[in-house]
C-alpha cells in the first residue's frame, strides 16, 4: 500500500506574517524546535517561508564582496547584489525581511496532500530542501518536514 502525503505531514502548521518581528518567529522557530514557518500575507496567500538558514545572518553577519581598485574603479570579484541580499537578512527585523520570498507561488516546493510520500521524498531530495508545503486548492493544509519522514520510516519500521 501506498502511504500518501496527508497520512504523514503535520497538520495546521504554525504561519507567521511578513509584519511578524523576526524575534517572534525566532521563539516559535525554538519553543516549536521546528526549522522553518510558512508565511502567509494577510488574504491567507502563501507569500514565502522564514527558515534557520534565512535567520542564521542575524547572528553570523556578512562578509563584504571581494573587489580590486583599478584607476579610482571598483570591480566586484562577486555579485554585489548577493551581499546586498545578506546584508538586508541580517539587518531585517521583520519575517518579510528576511524570508525567502516567492515571486510566485509555483516557486514554493509544494506538494498535494494525496501525492505519494515517495515522490515527496523525492522531490525534497532533488530540490535539497528541508521541508515541502501541503497545498490543496491552493490553500496550506499542512507541511511535511525531513523529521515526519524520518518518523515515519520508525513507525513502520
């Protein structure tokens, strides 16, 4: 028998918003010992996620981009607008800040809550993600982590 997503993924998952002060998220993040949060605007659209790795810029800080001075120029060894990026992650105090945004939501590693829990798998595996969201009529249902996984792999062990 097939497990599917719905019979393994966390149900209601806690949601922050992009007004949410990044020290709130952080507390859910640690009480919860959970490593990312759906972000959701104010109509209830999926707008991002807010994960460890988004907030690991508050306490690590940011390295300037390598560059060379030629005849009063700068020419950046790397993409300025990257610590650009990082720079505003580390400053911001917002979750909106500091998420990791989707311009679109196809751009969120989504799954629907009858797929299998083997393509799921799969596409956290290909994607290289910790988590995937539970979409059903476009609407977050759930989340399924690497953990419920691994749990679940125990129980049926």
């Amino acid at each position: 028998m097939t497990t599917t997503v719905a019979e393994v993924m966390s149900r209601d998952p806690i949601v922050v918003t992009p007004d949410t002060p990044i020290r709130d998220a952080i507390k859910i993040l640690a009480d919860k010992q959970i490593s990312g949060l759906p972000v959701q605007d104010d109509d209830g659209k999926l707008v991002g996620v807010i994960s460890e790795g988004d907030l690991m810029w508050q306490e690590s800080g940011v390295t300037p981009p390598a560059y060379v001075m030629v005849l009063d120029s700068v020419i950046y060894l790397e993409n300025p607008q990257r610590y650009e990026r990082e720079l505003h992650k580390a400053l911001g105090q917002t979750v909106g800040e500091v998420m990791t945004r989707a311009a679109r939501q196809k751009d969120l590693v989504t799954v629907k809550p009858d797929g299998t829990l083997k393509d799921a798998a799969q596409l956290m595996h290909e994607r290289n993600v910790h988590r995937v969201l539970v979409l059903e009529d476009d609407r977050l249902v759930g989340i399924l982590t690497r953990g419920d996984i691994i749990r679940h792999m125990a129980a049926t062990m």
